[in-house]
C-alpha cells in the first residue's frame, strides 16, 4: 500500500501544481486592464517650446502658432496647448494675435478651443487704432474664419467700447454679432476728427 501511495503522490502534486497554475493564469487575466492602451486619454507625444509657421502661395509667412507645451493624444487625435499663440498676417491687412492661457486643436485643425485670458488683437494700420477683443472662451474654424463664443465679450478700438455676451466673427465677410446685453460708446476716430 505504501509503495501506491508513493507512486501517486507525485502524479497527484504535479496535477495540482497544473490546477493552481491555470487558477492564477486565469486570476491573472481579469485583473488586467480589457482596454486596449489607444482607447486611453493618454499622450503619446509633449513637445515644449515650440514653433509651427505656414506659408502663403507666394512663400511668405501667412501664420505661426507657438505655445510653451503641447500635448498630443492617440485616442482622438487632439491636441492641448499651455499658452498658445496664433498670428494671422493677412495679405493686405494688419496682422490679427491671438493669445490665451491654453487651447485644445481637433484631430484635423478644423477646431480651436481657446480657453482663459483670450485676448485677439488687430494690429494698427494707418486709418484705424489697434482693435482689441478680451473673452474667457474662444471657438474657432480657421479654414473658415470662423470664431463664436457664449461668453461676456469686450471689444475696445481707440476710444470705443463694445461689450456684450456671446459673440461671432466671420472674417470673409467681414461681419461680427453681439448676441445680448450689448452696451457701447462710440468716439469720433481722429481721422474723422480731421475732415
């Protein structure tokens, strides 16, 4: 009978070392995460300090964008800014800056989100002071040159004063809207002054 035993006993140990292994195996395998890392919010690329410049069809600088950090996401394609900064140098038109605290940039470039301390200001030209627009939040198709935004807005150039709450801006067409609460004062530019 011992000489039974004996013989069983490793078979047995070895069969139960199997089982316990496949237990954990199969322990081991639902403790683990079932997303897959791309369907994470997590970055795949920072870069901090950074320049991006575009060209027009005759070579010149048409825009840049710099901002103290970015940050890229795989999972959709978005991209976070730390203090973005946007010039726009049209052809035949002052220069337009864009500065706020951070922006986020859909997967494309279609959308920009600015967000806190927005401020956009059109540079001066010889027959109008600089124009100055100060929001918390700013929405913007740049293919279309687009901007909205829901928020209170400030519009200063020179001496006049507009503000109001919620804002769009069609650049092509060179339209803008003050949804409500709009309160302004006009004063006489210096060029009127003259005439």
């Amino acid at each position: 009978m011992k000489t039974r035993a004996s013989t069983y006993f490793p078979i047995v140990l070895m069969l139960l070392l199997a089982g316990v292994t496949w237990w954990l195996e199969r322990v081991v395998e639902l403790a683990e995460p079932q997303t897959p890392g791309k369907s994470r919010h997590d970055p795949d690329a920072i870069v901090e300090r950074f320049t991006v410049t575009r060209f027009g069809p005759e070579g010149k600088v048409s825009s840049t964008l710099e901002a103290a950090r970015m940050v890229h996401f795989p999972d959709d394609e978005t991209t976070e800014l730390d203090a973005p900064r946007v010039v726009q140098l049209p052809k035949d038109a002052p220069a337009v800056r864009i500065r706020a605290d951070r922006g986020r940039v859909s997967k494309d470039g279609d959308e920009v989100h600015m967000h806190d301390n927005v401020v956009v200001t059109r540079d001066a030209s010889p027959d109008r002071p600089e124009l100055r627009v100060t929001t918390t939040y700013l929405h913007v198709w740049p293919k279309d040159e687009v901007a909205r935004t829901p928020e209170p807005v400030t519009i200063t150039e020179g001496e006049s004063r507009l503000a109001g709450v919620g804002m769009e801006v069609r650049a092509k067409s060179r339209e803008f809207e003050l949804h409500s609460r709009v309160q302004g004062t006009f004063a006489q530019s210096s060029q009127q002054k003259k005439k």
